[in-house]
C-alpha cells in the first residue's frame, strides 16, 4: 500500500497559524503574569498580584521577583527606583 505524499502547504499553513496564535498570546497575556481582576491587586505592581497595604509587605514575603512597579509603590519593592521590584 503506497503512502499518501504530504502537502507541505497544508503543513506550513498550520505551522504559520500556530506561530501567529503563540505570538499573540504572549503579546496579550505575559508570562508570569498573575494579575486576576477584582482582586485586591495594587496598581504600582502592573504584572503580579499583590495587595495593597496594609500589611506593609517585604520581599521576603512574596514569591515575585524582578517585577515591573510604578510609582507610588507602596511596599517600597523597588529601593532603587528603576521600575523594578524584588530584584534578584
């Protein structure tokens, strides 16, 4: 029984729609992104979910590191003041 030749269009095409969904889920959802809506996520960390004060919260006391935070920064993450918090 002779094997069906494989259409490399059909295989390409379905290689381009996979790349084109992967990349726009990366664009739109960031690893490491753990932000869940209604929460009670402060706005200074963007990306992570982390309460606003109080308790006021080291970085001890949270598993993120090298986070993007705006200011005002309440929890005082980003000692430096690159917009990076927790950095290791």
């Amino acid at each position: 029984m002779a094997q069906k030749p494989v259409n490399w269009r059909v295989v390409l095409g379905m290689a381009l729609v996979a790349l084109v969904v992967t990349a726009i889920v990366l664009v739109i959802v960031r690893p490491g992104a753990t932000r869940s809506s209604g929460s009670n996520c402060d706005p200074s960390y963007p990306d992570v979910c982390i309460p606003s004060p109080p308790p006021d919260l080291n970085c001890s006391d949270i598993p993120y590191r090298n986070f993007r935070v705006l200011p005002p920064d309440p929890h005082h993450f980003d000692s430096n003041h690159n917009g990076i918090g927790c950095e290791a």
